[in-house]
C-alpha cells in the first residue's frame, strides 16, 4: 500500500467515531426513570419503541436510570436529566413520576405508568391533563379495594386485613381511600399500618401476626424482597397491585397487564416527538387486568385456595 493511500484511509477511519458522535448528539434523546429493577420494563418499553421504527443509536438515544429501591435519589436522578436537556422523561411508578415533575415543567414526562395521577395532583384530569405530563394510570387505587374483594373470595371467614403503606408516598390517600370503601361494603375491618424504616418491619410484622391479622394488602411502591420474606415467615397471606410481587412470592396480585403498560408508554414519546403537547393528550387507562396466584406460597402456609378463583387466574405460580 503507497504512503499517500495509507494516510487516506487512516483519516477517515478517525473520521468515522467523530462523525457517529456528531450524529447521536443530534438525535432525540430520553431519559428513563425507575424505582427499582430495570426489567422487565427496559424488555417491554423497547418492544415498544421498536414497533414504531426506533432504534437505540440510529434514530433516538435512550439513557436509563434507576433508584435501586432508593426513593430518597429520584430527586437527583431526575435532576440529572434535565441537566443533560433531554427531550422527553419517562417515569415508571408514582414516586418516580413526581420526582421528574418537581424536577422539571418544562421538559414533557411520560407516565409509564402511574397510580392514582388525578389524586396525587400530577395532572389536571384524565382526558386533559394540563402541564407538562401524560401517559399511562394504572388505577391501582380502585385495583386496591378489588384486591379485598379478591381476599374476602380466597378466604370467606376473612374479618382483619392489614392494609400496609407508604408515608412518605402521595398515592397512599387514594390507595386507602379505595380500600376503606371497599370495606365497608363487604363488611371487613382494617388496620392501616404505616411501614418506615425497613429495620422496624420484623417487629411490626410479629405484632400483625400477633393481633391474628388475617391477611394484607401491600402497597405496590414498598420495598418488596423484605415484605415477602415476613410474609412468608409469618404466614401470612398477601396481595398486591403489582405483578412483580407474585412472581417473587407473594400470594397474589392484581393489576393492569404490565406488557401493555409498559408497551404503551412508547406510543406518547412517538407522538411528542412528533411535536404533540403532552397537556393535549389524553391519559390512558388499562383495559386488561391480571390475576396472578402463587400456587407455591399458597401450599406453604397450607392455604387451599378455592378452585373458582384458580379457574379465573390469568396466571398460577407453581
């Protein structure tokens, strides 16, 4: 090969990382929110993206960012994408979508998805949201009161059931809200416990068990590994708004489908992206809900569940 020929072809190999820098610089670019586990929502979004012809480093760039079961850090999770401006916000879960929008009301934030967003104030309503957010709910307050409808149905001579929640989490209002009304329909008496510090959960799960509690509904936001280790300890039986807490061995769980919550989140970058105001379009709602049962935690507390609610799971654990 000639001198000259050489030195051509080396420039433009260096040539080629500044010129692929320049274009991802250019491209829209996100900024992904979590609470906890990236998966599978990371899995379930890109499907998503995917769907509608977007592909990471090609035509839209995608940063994930995640607390680790941290609440205290969305803050300045999410103040750090604003400092790097990206163009849109997608936040999963409740707390991680109020942390973005006290972070920003400017940059447009996708709920991917969120509890109860009209009664935690994050927008104005359902069908106008207003500001700055749009996205997903995942009625999980009004799925609160079904899962006491669901423990009253596993379990006919249910009279106590723990409900136990976040202080520090703006969708606790509604969640219990939903539960209380649920209540007193079906005739079933609750003991609000407020969960803090997870040093102080083993105490307050002996006191539950203590008190005979005969079952619990958990909060979707609370830390899940040491809930289902107590509830397994203490044999107590449990339900949650969040499909994540069957699969790690909870009892039960009762929620939107999470493909299509998280699926659908893309559906809203697209159309933002496109120039569409997140105050103009409508929040949507889920259409498809899960029952899920862990059959196994069931057979370890010698809890028959009744063959009617079996037949109508979307899913059974084995």
């Amino acid at each position: 090969m000639q001198r000259r020929e050489f030195i051509r072809l080396l420039g433009g190999a260096a040539a080629w990382p500044v010129a692929a820098r320049a274009q991802q610089a250019n491209l829209p670019r996100l900024g992904v929110l979590l609470v906890g586990n990236r998966e599978p929502f990371s899995t379930l979004f890109w499907e998503g993206l995917r769907e509608l012809g977007y592909i990471q480093g090609k035509n839209i760039q995608v940063e994930f960012r995640s607390a680790e079961g941290k609440l205290n850090i969305l803050p300045e999770l999410a103040a750090e994408f604003v400092r790097l401006k990206v163009d849109v916000i997608v936040a999963s879960e409740t707390p991680s979508v109020q942390a973005a929008k006290r972070a920003t009301g400017e940059i447009p934030i996708v709920m991917a998805p969120s509890g109860d967003p009209v009664g935690t104030g994050l927008i104005a309503s359902l069908a106008r949201p207003g500001g700055n957010v749009t996205g997903l709910s995942a009625a999980t307050a009004e799925l609160a009161g079904k899962s006491l409808e669901l423990i009253r149905e596993m379990m006919p001579t249910a009279s106590r059931v723990a409900a136990l929640a976040d202080p520090t989490n703006a969708f606790t209002r509604p969640f219990l809200e939903q539960i209380d009304l649920a209540a007193r329909t079906i005739g079933i008496e609750i003991e609000v416990v407020m969960l803090r510090g997870t040093e102080e959960f083993d105490a307050v799960f002996a006191g539950m068990a203590a008190k005979r509690i005969d079952a619990v509904i958990v909060q979707p936001t609370l830390p899940r590994a040491p809930i289902i280790a107590l509830v397994q300890k203490y044999r107590l039986p449990s339900v949650s708004g969040n499909r994540a807490f069957a699969d790690a061995g909870g009892l039960m769980s009762y929620s939107g489908s999470l493909a299509d919550r998280y699926r659908n989140a893309a559906p809203y970058v697209d159309r933002i992206l496109k120039g569409a105001r997140p105050a103009d379009l409508p929040v949507q709602q889920p259409t498809k809900f899960e029952l899920v049962i862990n059959l196994k935690a069931a057979k370890a507390m010698a809890l028959a569940i009744p063959p009617a609610l079996l037949a109508r799971a979307d899913e059974v654990i084995e």
